[in-house]
C-alpha cells in the first residue's frame, strides 16, 4: 500500500489477521482508494441536461376549498367535533 499503512488499520479496527489476510486486505483497500481517486474527479457541478429545475418557476394553483358532507365521514371517523376531526394531541 503506497499511501495507507495496513498495519495502522488493523491496530484501530483490533483486527487479528495473518500476514496472507493483511496481503489480501491491503490490495482491497489500495482498490477501494483507487476508486476514491476516480470519484474525485467527478465534478461537482451538474450538467445542464440533468440539472435539477430548482430556479425553474413553480407551476402553483390556487387553492380553493370544497365543501364536502357525507353521513359516512362523521361515521368512520374515531372522533368528531365542530364538524371536523378529532385529532389527538401528539407531543
């Protein structure tokens, strides 16, 4: 391992390992940091095709209320006051 000392990682992590799995960890890990290196070169920015529309304008509606009775909503509801539900208090 060039930058990574494999008997560090072993001594923090109160690996035991024989020096066959200390060879074989070792090429994983030097593996794993080869990949780091390649997700280092991503870059941090989105391409314009896949940006996200954050500062796109909103599509909004108004929102208008309905007034709504049915017998069956009082009936399926656990509680019901005002014309309204019940809710218990959570907190």
């Amino acid at each position: 391992m060039s930058d990574v000392s494999i008997d560090t990682i072993v001594e923090l992590s109160y690996l035991q390992v024989t020096p066959a799995q200390a060879a074989d960890l070792g090429q994983q890990i030097d593996r794993i940091v080869d990949y780091m290196r390649v997700l280092d070169g991503i870059t941090d920015s989105p391409e314009p095709e896949y940006e996200w529309p954050i500062d796109a304008t909103a599509v909004t509606r108004e929102d208008q209320p309905v007034h709504f009775e049915s017998p069956l909503i009082e009936a399926n509801a656990p509680a019901f006051t005002d014309g309204g539900f019940l809710v218990p208090r959570v907190l």
